[in-house]
C-alpha cells in the first residue's frame, strides 16, 4: 500500500464533493479518481481537483490502484458498486442508505462479512461530538430510565435539489431513505433498538411519488416510546442540521433543538444540551423543582471525524464504527416504515425480513 491511501470517489453529487475536499485535505489520503457521469459538469469538477473522471465504475477499480472507495452514487448504484469493491477485496464507505432495498442489503452485509472485507455505511451522525455528550447524560442518573423522546426533521428543500436529481422524485429518493434514515441510527443510539412501528406519510406538498412529510410512532426494546416527524416540504429550523451547527452550509439556531428526551430523573433537549433533572435529595414529582443546566458543548465535522475511522478500518483493521449490518439493521426499521404506511397498522420491525 502507498504511503498515502489512494481513495476513490463515486457519486459527485452534495455530499461526495464534501468527501472529495476531506479527502485531499487528509494527511494520510490521496484522491485516486472520481466516477460519474461525463458530463461538463462533473469533467470541470474533476479538473479542478487533478482528478480523473471515469464513467464506468468498473474501469476505475480494475485498475489495481485502489486501496479504498466512497461511494456516494445515488442509491441505486451503492449494491452493484459495494459489491465488485468487495470481490476484490477494496474496503468500502457506502453512503447511507446502504442500498435501496432490504435483500440487497441483507445480500452485501452476508457477501462482506463472509469474505472479511469491511463494508462502513455513511451514517456520519454517529461520530458527532454531540452525540457522546449526549449519551453520556442518557446513561447517568441524573437522566434515569429512557421514558419517551420526540424528534424532527423539518426543512423545506428548494426545487433546484429535484431538478439537478430527478432520481430524488421516484421510489428510492424521498427523504424516508435520504433523511430519516439518519434518525434511525441516531434514535437507535440514544434509546436503543426499535421493536415496532406506526407510521402516516403525505405527498400533497410536492405531489411526487415520493412522500415528502411522514409521522412515526416507535417503541423501543426497552419499554420508551418515540415519535418523529419528517417533512422536506416545511419552511422550518428544527432538524439536526439547523441546530446542531456542523455544518456551515446551512442556517444555524443554537438555541432550538430535534429531539427532546424524558427520563425517569430527568429530561434533555438536544443538541442544546439544556438538561433538567431532580437532586438527589429531592423526590420526582411534578410539585418539586428541576436543577436546570447547560451541558458544555464541543463541535467538531463528523464527516472528517468519519474518514479519520475509515482510514483507520483500512490501515489498522479497527472495527468499523456503523459497519453493514448497522446500515442493515437501520434499513429494516425504514421497511417496517413503509410497511406501516402501505397498511395502516402497527409493524414489528423483526416481520419485515429475515435478521441475518
């Protein structure tokens, strides 16, 4: 292997230009090529960054110069691309979702772990500072047993977002896959694996195939209950992005939050961090009243955080952080979603597929 790790990038779109400027601001990268289509577009962006465009994905990794890819394609390019990284045993970060239906999900999942190629899903959160600051409250006293959590993904996405992605109107695309994906693997974090879900979802907004507002009832293993709700259609601040702060391109408001969480002591807006709870001394009860604090609050880019680990998967064997099976497991709480919605019912996660 080079001194430096020679990534390849596939997907151009939002999110792989930010992989593409982390990558060749790493010390321990080098950005190999870039796959997409050859538009003029794409072929001035590669460019710009001394990098090769292939058209082909196969091409560029049967070069033999690979030692790890990004795959930021749309969805329905990751099976197909995960998969020929894995025969040839290149490790691969997949953004989420990990592919656009559960069976080939559960098909690379059982395909990485077989042959002991690591497989990571792009589920960035995860490696937010915020979200060990969090935790750590969660699981102290202070908080007490998880009782109920309410969360949001409120933004309004302009219509150049549908037109430079057309694929974003059509099964596959909506925000379920693309945004609430993300949720699931944070509210799996914070409250623990999801047993069974409810779900309602319109289109009346944007009058595409794909619903663009949904609200979710979870219940989660240990006994807490959750709701969501889910809109790319409402000219709203209350979604990670907008509060959260780490990431410059959009809007921040510091003092709003996502996601509340009650426990037995004690509750937790995030990711304000203002926490609440009873003393020791004192007895709950809705008469007596809470210590109120503010958590301290440290940012750092996730997404730099994310291909540090990547790095250190591909050059140490660490054990991937949101490995294919989480992706996996994230994406069977998305189909007991749309299963909700298709029949109005309540759906146990585990009926939706087979756990493998």
């Amino acid at each position: 292997m080079n001194k430096k790790l020679r990534v390849l990038l596939s997907g151009p779109g939002l999110i792989g230009r930010k992989h593409v400027e982390l990558i060749q601001a790493h010390e321990d990268c080098e950005l190999i090529g870039i796959v997409g289509p050859a538009t003029s577009e794409n072929q001035e962006f590669a460019s710009s960054k001394n990098a090769k465009l292939y058209p082909e994905f196969a091409d560029a990794i049967g070069l033999g110069e690979v030692d790890a890819s990004i795959i930021s394609s749309p969805n329905g390019f990751h099976y197909e691309q995960a998969m020929a990284c894995v025969s040839l045993g290149i490790p691969t970060l997949v953004e989420k979702p990990l592919t656009d239906n559960i069976e080939d999900a559960a098909r690379l999942v059982e395909q990485s772990e077989r042959v002991g190629v690591p497989v990571l899903v792009g589920h960035h959160r995860t490696y937010s500072s915020l979200l060990d600051i969090a935790l750590k409250f969660l699981s102290s006293d202070s908080f007490g047993r998880m009782v109920a959590l309410q969360g949001s993904a409120l933004f309004y996405k302009p219509e150049t977002y549908f037109q430079d992605g057309p694929w974003r109107t059509t099964a596959g695309g909506g925000p379920i896959l693309i945004n609430l994906i993300h949720e699931i693997g944070l509210m799996r974090q914070f409250a623990g694996e999801i047993v069974s879900v409810q779900a309602l979802e319109s289109h009346h907004i944007r009058k595409f195939e794909v619903e663009d507002t949904v609200a979710i009832a979870f219940r989660f293993k240990d006994g807490a209950l959750g709701t969501f709700i889910l809109s790319d259609a409402a000219a709203s601040s209350k979604s990670w992005e907008m509060t959260s702060g780490e990431n410059p391109a959009y809007p921040h408001f510091p003092d709003e939050n996502c996601y509340h969480f009650a426990g037995t002591n004690g509750s937790l807006d995030f990711p304000s961090m203002k926490a609440k709870s009873y003393g020791s001394d004192v007895t709950p009860s809705w008469w007596n009243q809470f210590n109120e604090h503010s958590i301290p609050i440290e940012r750092k880019d996730p997404l730099r955080l994310q291909l540090d680990h990547f790095v250190d998967v591909v050059r140490h064997g660490a054990e991937p952080r949101v490995s294919a099976r989480d992706g996996y497991l994230n994406m069977l709480v998305i189909e007991a979603i749309h299963r909700s919605i298709e029949t109005g019912s309540v759906v146990d996660v585990a009926d939706t597929y087979a756990v493998i």
